[in-house]
C-alpha cells in the first residue's frame, strides 16, 4: 500500500487523473487509481476499463465521469468521500467512493457504480 503512488492529495484530484488517462484511453493508467482489493489486484476494475474501450465508449463515458459533484451524504469518515452525477432529470446515475490511503497519503477510489 506505501508504494501505490498513484492517486491525488485530495478526492478532486484523483478524479482528475482518473478522467484524463479515460480521455486518452489509458487503460492501465486509469486502473491505477482504484484501491487494491483484498488479493491486492485491481483486476476487477482493469476488466471493467477494458470491456469499456472494447466497445469504443471509455473517452466518451469519461464525460459522464467529469460531471459529478462531491456528495457527502452517508460519510462516515474523515477517510471517504463521495461524488455523485446526475441524469438530465436530476436523478443520480453514477457514484464514485473514494477512500484515503493512509500508507501513501494518497485517495483512491474504491467503488463506481
């Protein structure tokens, strides 16, 4: 964990490098700012990238991404912090969770969907 140095020094930051390596269809790059699972892989989210770009839709849903707003209900922590967007009616389509990596002092996201 004290060597995963990808990520920002703060939420807003990570999503930045997050959307722009989507933009540029970084596959590998994007991957690397979701935290590390139990098997200390980021497989899952590699996958999902890769499918994504397959069907020609990872610089394009990298709009959707960049649209999002912090949203902060249901924190609980210091440690998290969440981002929502919203469909054109005002209805949340997508959050993103972000968790602190103490090790590195970096966040992370943990979760879109």
């Amino acid at each position: 964990m004290t060597a995963d140095t990808y990520g920002g020094k703060t939420p807003q930051e990570t999503l930045d490098l997050f959307i722009a390596a989507r933009r540029v269809e970084d596959v590998e790059l994007a991957s690397k700012y979701f935290l590390l699972d139990e098997n200390l892989s980021r497989e899952k989210w590699s996958e999902v990238l890769k499918k994504t770009k397959e069907v020609g839709k990872l610089a394009l849903s990298a709009n959707l991404v960049s649209r999002v707003e912090p949203y902060q209900r249901d924190i609980t922590s210091e440690n998290d912090y969440r981002f929502a967007g919203r469909d054109v009616n005002g209805d949340i389509n997508i959050y993103i969770d972000m968790r602190f990596n103490s090790y590195s002092g970096l966040w992370k996201i943990e979760n879109l969907y």
